[in-house]
C-alpha cells in the first residue's frame, strides 16, 4: 500500500474563503514496501516504491536484489517484471510454522530487512458470499456483497478482504456485419462482410485492492463472521446491468498486520491529513540494515487465503426495475454516416481513415427509399465503444463464468 508522508500547512486571512491547494513542505525520500505473501500455491509479488511529494507522481524503486528466506535456508528469488514489481521466480506457498524473512538490496547497495514473520491461523473459511437489498447512508437504493466465514480453530480472529468482480458486456449497437477497405486510394472501394469477430459479448474483470476492508472476531463467542458487508453497489452501476460475478478474497492476518494497516488507514484519510494533528510516520516491521535512523514505510506479511464466488442478474436482483441504459452512452445518437470520399477533398475518405484507425464499426448498411444499397455514404456506423465489446473486456469466457 503506497503511502506518502506530507506535512501541510494551511491559513485562512480576513475570513476570506480561498480554494486550498495543498503542498509539501518538508519531505523524506523513503523506501515503500508491499509485500503480501499468501499461502496459495502461486507466483508471489512484492513491489517496490519511494515515497513522493504531493504534487508529483510516484517513483518505482527498481533494479533491487529482492528475496524470501525461510528458517530452512530456503531462499525464494523476485524478478522484476515491470518497474518497481517484483515476480516470485518459482511458484511457491508458505508453509505453517515456519518462520519468513524479507530481505532487499537496492541498486544504490543499501540493504533492508522484515523482521521474522509466520503464517497466521490457516482454518478459516469464507462459507458464503451473498447480496441484500439496501440504502446507504448517502440514500442511494442499491446491494450490499456480504461475507460469511468460520474458523473451527477459533484462532484466526483477524482478517482483511479484497475482491475481483466481472461483469458481461454485450455490445448495445453491434452489428451483423463489418467493413473491409478494398482500395484505400482513388477510388476508394469499401464492402462489407459477414462479422466473425465474436465482438458481441463480453467480460470485463476487475482487481480491488487498494481500498482496506478490515474486521475481527476478537468479541464474538465464536471465530465467526455472518453477513459482513464488503462491498456496496448502486442500483444504477452499469456494472450489476447483466449479469455479475465477485469472487470475495479473504485473508487471514497476525494481530501486528491487523494493527499496522487499521492504523495506517486512519492517518491515512483525507480528514487527518488536513486536520492539525498530522500524523507523522508510522513503523511496520521492515528496517534498513545499512543505517539504523532510515525509515521505511510498508510490512511485510504473510496470509492464509479462503475464496469464494457469487453470481447475479440484474433481473433477479430489481425484476420491476427498467434495464439499465447502455454504460457507453450508445443510443441512436452515436450512429453516423461517414462519407466514403470528402466532397472537399477527393482524395480523403473519411470512412477508411475512421476504420483504419479502428475507431468505427458496421452497424447497417445504407439504403434509399426502394431498398437499393447508396454508394456514399455506404454504412451507418458506431463508435467502437458501442459496437464491439472488445474495447471493453475479452470475448474469451472466463472459465469460472456461469450463464
């Protein structure tokens, strides 16, 4: 979880209300460390950040020796894939009762280090996930995803929560047919042909892990969770229009990781980082081994992982409720006619150029009042948006995916 140390500083003069553009005043260039390690057998993935001011972007900490050990002298190698992540070169999983280190060299030879850590409570389950009809607190009509879980063990207590959610998307404005450039110099010639792009339908996932969904057990007789909300959806999210699916992620976490990122939300939010009390740094459980007055930001944790997925259709969920309108704004308004060569200028086609450009599809072909297809403008189009759902997701059906 990337996180940035600001310190702000705010006035108001003569009552005078301005807008507030905030802005770093000091600020510590710091090492970022994310590293959740589960027990699922599976590439790892630690990245690797620095802290930033305000006003710029963040910086990826690449070119680092990156590596797991264990207390069998097991090491675990990272590769860097992409700037600043870093991919398990073997798959693995962590083992219970075994003791983990997080070890990192960067490129300027400064060396860091986690402090031993051990997976937590691997027992727990999540034994359903749901939705209920409801109102937020802001009024809106929508669903809640609700989780349920048990730990026989009673041992896990803690756990945090991430979802992927995929939606189907069917094209509102495809067409039967698309358009093939025959000559793309004079005369332009244009046809069109049956379309086999499978373009029609569909599925778009999405990973949510930026946002902290926390809970315990710690009050209940039993290590058990029933009906825990971790997700809210609008009636009107274009996402549940068809048909939806979410597969919960539950993870179980020690006390200390707990702990460590309840808090670092809390100072994290934009309340307390305006409000006069700063929050200053915060310590997880990494260290410099080159100089022990460095800080590092971020935590180094292992988890035990349970999933579980769930379905719905708009229709089962609001079966009186008219069916939402096409997330792409696709209505008979986005369909024009291209011509096939610029009356101003006939050595332009303005449907090829839009076609090579792949920013148009077939949606019919153009005719006049008795039936006889007109040769310019030869079709009706739509943007790609509406009329190939490629440009939205894969048509390659998910295998976990039910109709």
């Amino acid at each position: 979880m990337k996180r940035s140390i600001f310190i702000f500083f705010c006035f108001i003069l003569n009552g005078c209300i301005e807008e507030f553009v905030p802005a770093t005043i000091t600020f510590e260039d710091l090492l970022v460390v994310e590293a959740t390690i589960t027990d699922e057998f599976k590439s790892q993935e630690i990245k690797l950040s620095r802290t930033f001011p305000f006003e710029e972007q963040s910086t990826s900490e690449s070119m680092a020796d990156v590596r797991i050990v264990d207390d069998m002298q097991n090491v675990y190698l990272f590769n860097e894939t992409d700037p600043g992540k870093y991919i398990s070169s073997t798959m693995f999983s962590i083992e219970p009762n075994r003791n983990y280190t997080l070890k990192i060299n960067t490129k300027d030879n400064k060396s860091y280090s986690s402090s031993s850590a051990k997976l937590p409570s691997n027992t727990a389950q999540v034994t359903g996930v749901s939705y209920a009809q409801t109102t937020n607190s802001d009024g809106v009509e929508g669903i809640d995803i609700l989780v349920d879980s048990f730990d026989p063990s009673g041992n896990a207590r803690y756990y945090r929560y991430q979802f992927e959610e995929t939606d189907r998307v069917t094209a509102g404005s495809w067409g039967p047919q698309e358009i093939i450039i025959v000559s793309d110099v004079p005369p332009f010639a244009v046809t069109a042909i049956p379309n086999t792009r499978n373009n029609r339908i569909c599925y778009r996932t999405t990973i949510t892990s930026d946002v902290l969904i926390q809970t315990q057990t710690n009050n209940f007789t039993e290590d058990r969770i029933t009906k825990f909300p971790v997700k809210f959806i609008s009636k009107t999210n274009s996402l549940i229009r068809d048909r939806y699916s979410i597969l919960v992620k539950q993870h179980v976490q020690s006390l200390e990781a707990f702990t460590y990122y309840k808090v670092l939300d809390e100072l994290s939010s934009s309340e307390s980082l305006l409000s006069q009390n700063q929050p200053g740094f915060f310590e997880g459980n990494i260290f410099s081994e080159t100089d022990s007055n460095e800080k590092v930001l971020g935590y180094f944790e292992l988890t035990s992982v349970s999933t579980n997925r769930m379905f719905l259709n708009y229709k089962d969920v609001f079966p009186s409720a008219a069916q939402l309108s096409n997330f792409a704004n696709c209505g008979i308004g986005s369909r024009f006619k291209p011509a096939l060569v610029d009356p101003e200028n006939p050595n332009f086609s303005p449907l090829i150029d839009l076609v090579q450009r792949n920013l148009i599809v077939f949606y019919s072909r153009n005719e006049d009042f008795f039936g006889e297809f007109i040769e310019d403008p030869p079709f009706t189009v739509v943007p790609r948006r509406c009329g190939d759902c490629t440009f939205w997701g894969t048509n390659v059906k998910p295998d976990f995916w039910i109709d």
